[in-house]
C-alpha cells in the first residue's frame, strides 16, 4: 500500500491557519522550486514577476496565462509542497477565473493568489501612484466565482489587496479585505511599498480578531530590515521572500557571463558553480536510472575505483602534523584529503580506499575503506600501495593524499583510454632552482595541438628542477588505470614486492619499472591547475588555491 500524502492543498491551508508564522520560498521554474524544498521551506510563492523575467518579459501579464500555467506546471511536478500561484488580477473576469482553478487544480498547485487591480495589471512597484484599482464588486465576484468552481474545499483562494500600494489609504485597505473575507477569501495579501511595516502593522490592528477566519500574508520585499519576529508579534500568517531566487541567479548570471566574455575561457568559472552531476541530482537522475534497471536491460558500467595514499606523517609541516597527518591539516576549512573525497563524490565515484599510517585514530571519513600500512614509519609508497593490492580492479586511480587540483583534471582523467595513464604538468618552465618534484621524460612535449598522437612515458626521476632542464614535465601523482591496465599493474607491484629494497620504493619506481617491461604509459598533460602540500608556503598557497 502507497504511503498516504497529504495533498497540496491541505497542507497549504494548515500553513496559512497555523499558530507559527509560516514562510513561501518563491520559485520561479522546476528546478528553483526543488531547490526552495530541499532547502527546507514548506510552501512556494510562484511569483508572477519572476516567473515573467524567466521568459524574458515585462510583468504586465505579457505572458499570457496558458504560459504561466506550463511552468507551474513544472514546478508542481517537481517539488511535493504547496505552491500558492501568483495570478496577478486571475487574467480577466470571473469566467477567466473559473477556468484558472479549474486547470490549477488539475495541475496540482495549492492555491492562487489574485489582486485587485486592472486587467492587464502593472508591478506593484512600477509607477504605483497611477494604478487604479478594480471594482470591488466585480472583484468580489471573481473570488466567489472561485470558490463555486473549486472541486477541493482546501483549494485556497488568497485576496491581494493594493490600496495601501496605491495610495488609498488604510481605511480603504481594511475596507476591501473586509469585502473580500465575506465574499470567501481564504487569506488576505496586505501588501506595502515603503520601507518600514508601519503600514502592515497599523492594518494587522485594524484586521484585529478577523485574522483567526482570514489571515494574512505579507511580502516583506520594501520592509526587509524589519525583524521577523515583529511579523510574529503582529499575528501575521504567512511572509513571503518574494523574488531572492530569481534576482541572486541573475547577479550570478551576470557575473559568470562576464567573466567567460572578458577571459574567452571556463577556467576561472568551471569550479565556481556547480557541476553538472548537481543538475542531474536535482533533475532526480536516480530514480531514471532505478527505473532503466527495472524496464531496460542494460549493461551495468564500470564503476571507478580510488586509492588515496595517506600514511606519512608530513615532518616537514612540524607542529601541523603533532596530532594529525599531514593530509588533515587544515586547507580552506576543510582537511586536505577532503578536497580530493569531495571531487571523487561529485564524479559519482564512492568506492574509495585510503592507505593510513601516522595518526590513523585522526580519519573520521565516512563510508571509506581504510587499510592501515603498520610499518609507515620505515616503508615507503609501494609499500602501501601494496597493502591495498585487492583493490586494483578495473578502473582504478591512485593517487597521493596531499595534491589539490582543480575539477577538470579529474574529468578529463576519466575520459582517458589508455591502459594506463599519468597526469603530467607541463608548466615547469617557472620552478625555482631548488624545487624538487618527479620530473618525467615523455615520447614528446606538451601541444596545443589536440589532434597529435599521445604521449608516452618515457621515463621518471626525483630531482632538482636545476637538474630537469630537458623534462617534459612533472608528475603530479595522478595514475588511472582499466581493467587490463590494473591487471599489469598489480602484477608488476607482486613482483617487485619480493625485491630487497621494496620497503624503500615510490611510485615512481613501478612506473619505471613498468617501462623496463615494454608497458606503454600514456600521458595527459596539463598547464598548471594543481599543487603538492610539503611546506608552511604550500600551506599558505593552498588557501588561495
């Protein structure tokens, strides 16, 4: 038996006659209404104004409602809260009313919001002196048109009232609401355009004892600087945060354009926004996938492993690493490794290993393998490679724990098709004398010419740029292997397990040891976009990365 849920409507109208003060988020497409949900609102405000930008178009019922009603129609089906429509004067007479619920109704959405202006109706905050104001009859007489058509009793019917916006006054205001309870709205929208509450305030007192039959809804947009808790206090129903969604994208919006016009790249831009597995989760991907399982017959894909390396304790950083490994100190808020973690979870890889040594009391990860290497202290890297052996599978990376790199690097890994495949850095030009890295050799140098052969491996050695002047580049300690390439792998870190000096060995050395057997080792080369964590100045650099 299906779990029972209360529908749209109810729940709305238990918002709008609760004791609390209840909040609407507005939305203005399906996704900002899921993302209003997931952020814990109960309700939607479905805003006319943003929903009109959206389309690209003034919010003087230039959109015309059949168009409004198939976005709302997207935000209904993606969310499982209320949303209360803003359906500026309910576009036309009482029969353009009645046919309005009917198909808000059919769509799901809780209630409509309508107000008492001229039929086609101007923004409340545009030339607000010269909007003259329905009859209130005829405007009375929409809202019972409503009410007859509705086939749910909890379908909710809002009355907007727009004589204080208009100049009128409050009289006239509590006059019209008055007329608008009796007629069978279900709530009042009291709404003001100075920046103080004093007008809201004065009406809640006037409104009095009639708000426990019809309560009321305000938008706080002008008044914002007021505290919430005065709303409370006045015995307000429901504050509507009217158009935040819609005007922080378009600040956003602006300001990643611009950048991509005046730069002519994404690199500065791509790992400031989300990425694009947030828009599938949003989209709710996983219950397609779920259900491709059930009715497809599709072949299960290779799902990537990770082995992070993580066992020594970074002497070098001194007191940073007294009470944790150099890969949980600190960087932008959050351990180092974890940057990596993050990267790994948002390209939908969770099968992680990581190799532990000093302080291994310190890894609080979730839903991560740890395997301990007991003898960090006088092994090295193979060593603990070696420790994880069983998990070079498939599609496997290795990398070291204490590397940042941006988001890219990792995409473009996984598209690789090599066997085996290293990141090389091709910047090296720039590296001080003394700088040490695993400078690399390769079949030839970094292009911009896309369409050239691969690079191949040719070699690895640990030393001093001084001594690297003809490298290639450097390794930044990145290797990504499939299912052949895991097997040659493994086979090759068996073999030199049984050598004298395993305990001494990196991962360098399996490369070159992979060499000595005709293995080919592909190259991806990048510019820069990544760093290694050894010092109190990489510490530094690492919180500007």
């Amino acid at each position: 038996m299906k779990n029972l849920i209360t529908k749209k409507s109810t729940q709305l109208r238990s918002m709008l006659m609760s004791n609390e003060l209840e909040f609407l988020m507005e939305a203005h497409n399906g996704i900002s209404a899921k993302i209003a949900e997931e952020a814990g609102f109960k309700g939607i405000w479905g805003s006319g104004l943003s929903i009109s930008a959206s389309l690209g178009v003034r919010d003087n019922n230039e959109a015309s409602w059949t168009q409004v009603l198939d976005v709302v129609e997207y935000m209904s089906d993606a969310t499982r809260i209320p949303i209360l429509l803003d359906g500026d004067t309910g576009y036309g007479n009482f029969n353009n009313m009645r046919r309005l619920v009917m198909k808000l109704e059919q769509r799901g959405v809780a209630g409509v919001c309508i107000e008492d202006k001229i039929f086609p109706k101007t923004n409340s905050f545009l030339r607000t002196d010269a909007q003259p104001l329905a009859d209130v009859e005829e405007f009375c007489g929409k809202i019972k048109a409503g009410q007859d058509t509705k086939l749910d009793d909890d379908f909710n019917i809002i009355a907007r009232v727009e004589a204080l916006i208009a100049g009128w006054g409050l009289q006239e205001a509590v006059k019209r609401a008055d007329a608008y309870r009796k007629a069978g709205a279900n709530g009042i929208l009291m709404h003001s355009k100075i920046s103080k509450p004093d007008e809201i305030l004065a009406f809640m007192k006037e409104w009095g004892e009639r708000s426990k039959e019809c309560p009321v809804v305000i938008v706080p947009t002008k008044y914002y600087s007021t505290p919430t808790n005065v709303f409370r206090e006045a015995d307000v129903s429901v504050c509507i945060w009217a158009n935040h969604q819609m005007r922080m994208a378009v600040t956003a919006m602006q300001n990643v354009t611009k950048t991509i016009f005046e730069e002519q790249s994404l690199m500065n831009v791509e790992d400031k926004i989300v990425a694009v597995s947030e828009l599938f989760r949003l989209q709710n991907d996983k219950e397609l996938e779920a259900a491709e399982k059930r009715y497809l017959t599709v072949a299960d894909a290779e799902a990537p492993r990770v082995i992070l390396l993580a066992a020594s304790r970074g002497a070098e950083l001194k007191e940073l690493t007294e009470d944790r490994p150099k890969v949980l100190i600190d960087i932008n808020g959050k351990p180092l490794i974890e940057q990596s973690i993050t990267n790994f979870y948002e390209h939908e890889i969770k099968d992680l290993s990581i190799v532990t040594g000093y302080k291994k009391e310190a890894f609080k990860f979730p839903n991560i393998k740890y395997i301990h290497n007991e003898k960090f202290e006088s092994t090295n890297e193979l060593a603990s490679l070696y420790l994880a052996k069983k998990e070079i599978v498939d599609t496997t990376i290795i990398s070291y724990g204490d590397i940042l790199y941006r988001k890219y690097i990792l995409t473009r890994l996984l598209e690789e098709k090599g066997d085996i495949t290293i990141v090389v850095d091709a910047s090296i030009e720039n590296r001080i004398p003394d700088y040490n890295g695993d400078f690399v050799l390769c079949s030839r140098k970094h292009s911009t010419k896309f369409a050239e052969a691969s690079a191949e491996l040719q070699g690895i050695k640990f030393g001093a740029a001084k001594d690297s002047k003809e490298a290639s580049g450097e390794w930044i300690g990145l290797v990504k292997t499939n299912k052949v390439g895991s097997v040659v792998l493994s086979s090759a870190l068996e073999e030199l397990s049984k050598t004298s000096d395993f305990s001494k060995l990196k991962l360098p050395d399996l490369m070159n040891n992979l060499l000595s057997k005709k293995v080919k080792i592909n190259v991806m080369y990048i510019d820069g976009h990544w760093m290694d964590v050894d010092s109190y100045a990489d510490v530094s650099r690492g919180q500007q990365f």
